[in-house]
C-alpha cells in the first residue's frame, strides 16, 4: 500500500509509490511509441546493475564476469576492459 507523504503544504506533491510509477513510465512509454519491450528492457538492465553491483561489493571475481557475459559482454571488448576497470577501483585494486 503506498504511504502519503505528509505535509504542512497542501499544495505540495504527494510522493508517488514506486510500482505505480513503473506503470506510469510504462504507459507512457506505449503512448509514445516506444512499447513495452522497452519497459522490460530497462527492467532487465536495472536488475543486472543490481546483480554486478552485489558482486563487485562481495569482491566476488567469478559471480561479476558472470553477470557482464549474461549482460551480452564479450570478453576482451572495451566494454569489458571497462567493466574491470570500474571494478577493481570500485575493490581498491590497481
């Protein structure tokens, strides 16, 4: 159930809860033409960050080059050099 925010201001905005506003982008995103595949897309990328993110926090080599080949990164590419380096910063690493 979505909370209301509370405020002293009755003209301020209540903050909108975070599934109906997935549904609102959702939608809008069918009205102009970009449909739902599009939607799932982002979905699909937000979870992966979410995946990488636990990996890189874990220092868990193996569990991050997983989840950069389940993401379509070839091994080798600039986007996976990248990847690596953004980890190893992120680990402190040289």
């Amino acid at each position: 159930m979505a909370e209301e925010k509370k405020s002293s201001d009755p003209d301020a905005p209540l903050e909108i809860d975070r599934d109906i506003k997935e549904v609102m982008d959702d939608h809008t995103r069918l009205v102009s033409g970009r449909g739902p595949n599009v939607a799932d897309e982002a979905r699909k990328k937000r979870a992966l960050v979410k995946e990488a993110w636990r990996a890189v926090e874990a220092r868990d080599e193996k569990a991050f080059s997983e989840k950069l080949r389940r993401a379509g990164v070839k091994d080798g590419s600039p986007e996976w050099k990248k990847a690596w380096e953004i980890y190893r910063s992120a680990c402190g690493q040289s």
